[in-house]
C-alpha cells in the first residue's frame, strides 16, 4: 500500500519522473531539489492530477548543513520509499577539476544519500519495511574505458562505483529485515543532466527518464537489487568497447536486469 516517499533531484530528468509515477500510484511525496520555484509546480501538478499530498523541500545536498536539515525533517516522518537521486558531474579531466568541485562530487553524490539513508533507516528497520533506491549510472562500471563520447569522469564514475558497493552490501545487511535496497545503473538519459555540462548528446542513443523509473519499479517488484538500463542495443546494456557486465552472483548477489526489453507497463 503507498505510503510516504521522499525524492531527491526531483525539479527535472529522473527524479522528477520518480516523482510522477510514485503520485500516479498513489504515494505521497516530500521532494527535494535546488528549485524551490520547480518543485512548488511539480508538487500543484501532481496534487491536481493525482489528489496526493506533496511537500517541497527546497535544498542543496552538496551543503553538509543542509543535508542535516533535511535528514533531521525526514528521520521524523513514516517514510516507506527513499530515492536517493540527486547528483552532478563536473566531467573534465582530473587535473582540471577543483578541489571545490571534487569535494562537492563528493558531498552530494556520497554523502548526501548516505546520510539521508541513515536518517530514515531506523524508522524503516521498526516498521520492518521500506525501500531505498540509490540513482547511480552505468559509468559506475565505465573503468578506464575511452570511447569517443565518454566523458573525463574520474570523480564522477568513482562516486556512482560507491553507490553500487553502499547499496550491495546495505541490502545484504538489512535485506531479511523487510528492507528491500535497489541501485539503478541508467545509460545515457535525455535530461538537463548532460546539457547543463555543455554536451551535446544528441547523437547518442538515450532513454527517456521515465523510461529508467519504469525499468527501476518492474525490477524492484522482481526483488532486483541493480536495475541496469541502457538504449544501447546489445545484450549487456553496454557501449560498444565497454567490459562485459558480471553475471547476477559474481555482481549483485541476487538477480539484476541488463539489456531486456522495456517493461510494458
């Protein structure tokens, strides 16, 4: 039965698609984001069609303050569903990058869910249920790898590489504990993501974000723990030149989806 769910990166792409399938389904929703103007939209939309209640946060979770605040509101309430999605890039070559930039990579690709994981897992853990999905990339598993439209991504790939590991090993902890934990491993996605960095990525074959919700949601209801998704045609979900994806036991411990048909629902 829906329940509270809390989004983060929710004003566009992702988790804005997060946002507008959970109301669909009845959920009600905190949402998080930068925007506080996009959010107050999102949240009339989403009242008006779907009669749910959804309560804006307005918040930068590169900020350890505000990541504080934040888990303080959330550690507070019943939350059933936590998706951690917020997140940016700085692609450059390493050298380039600043330490700012790095350590904000950092502080809202790492520690801003794990925090905010923190913050609600103890209210899922007496309630014996709750859901955490972590919004990582297939560059997670991207390596050295050089083909033509991959980006300098030294900090970026390594801080969604953690997403994957956090995720694996919280789900082996917390999993026989009515938790169920899911990492989503997206390929490239038509959203602002990529041109608010400048690239045009426009001849590279993308999915739509709610394309990657639906994909994340008929995987969570398979008890998949990484959801791998990608409009590369092949049966790894894979760019030409990349490594072939581990199996399900030597990645993931339990079963994970890459290269399968959309799910029609």
């Amino acid at each position: 039965m829906p329940g509270l769910a809390v989004v983060t990166g929710a004003s566009s792409g992702i988790g804005e698609a997060y946002a507008e399938r959970l109301a669909a389904d009845g959920w009600d929703l905190l949402v998080v984001a930068r925007s506080g103007e996009r959010l107050r939209e999102l949240a009339t939309r989403l009242n008006q069609a779907h009669r749910v209640t959804v309560r804006v946060v307005q918040a930068d979770l590169s900020d350890a303050g505000e990541v504080e605040r934040v888990g303080g509101e959330i550690g507070a309430m019943p939350v059933d569903t936590l998706v951690n999605n917020a997140g940016l890039a700085y692609y450059m070559p390493f050298a380039d990058l600043a330490a700012a930039k790095a350590a904000e990579l950092v502080d809202l690709n790492v520690l801003a869910p794990v925090l905010l994981t923190q913050a609600v897992l103890p209210g899922m853990l007496d309630r014996s249920r709750g859901t955490i999905i972590n919004v990582a990339s297939l560059l997670a598993f991207s390596g050295a790898v050089e083909i033509p439209f991959l980006p300098k991504r030294v900090v970026y790939a390594a801080t969604k590489s953690f997403l994957v590991t956090f995720s694996q090993a919280l789900a082996a902890e917390v999993g026989d504990r009515g938790i169920q934990v899911q990492v989503v491993c997206p390929g490239v996605v038509r959203s602002e993501f990529h041109s608010r960095q400048g690239m045009d990525m426009s001849a590279v074959p993308r999915m739509e974000p709610g394309d990657v919700v639906e994909a994340s949601l008929a995987d969570l209801a398979d008890g998949a723990l990484v959801s791998v998704w990608s409009a590369w045609p092949g049966s790894l979900s894979s760019p030409p030149g990349t490594a072939a994806m581990p199996s399900d036991d030597r990645l993931t411990g339990s079963p994970h989806r890459a290269g399968a048909p959309k799910p029609e629902r």
